[in-house]
C-alpha cells in the first residue's frame, strides 16, 4: 500500500512533497508528483 511504499523509500531517501496519486488515475501504476529524492 501506500504507506509502505513511502517507508520503504524512506530508507533510502528524504523525501519532501511525497504525494501518490490513486492508482486508477493513472491507469494501475503509482504517480508522483512534487517529489524530491535526497541521498542520505
């Protein structure tokens, strides 16, 4: 789910902005918008 999808990024990330849109919105796959991804 959701949640665990962003903990798991979490680990190996910062993540700022983090938003995952509905999956049927985008046709069965995670969208992310405004994502800024920082090494550790």
């Amino acid at each position: 789910n959701d949640a665990s999808l962003k903990e798991l990024l979490s680990e190996l990330f910062i993540l700022e902005n983090f938003e995952v849109v509905p999956k049927d919105i985008v046709g069965g796959k995670f969208h992310f918008q405004s994502v800024i991804l920082r090494n550790k």
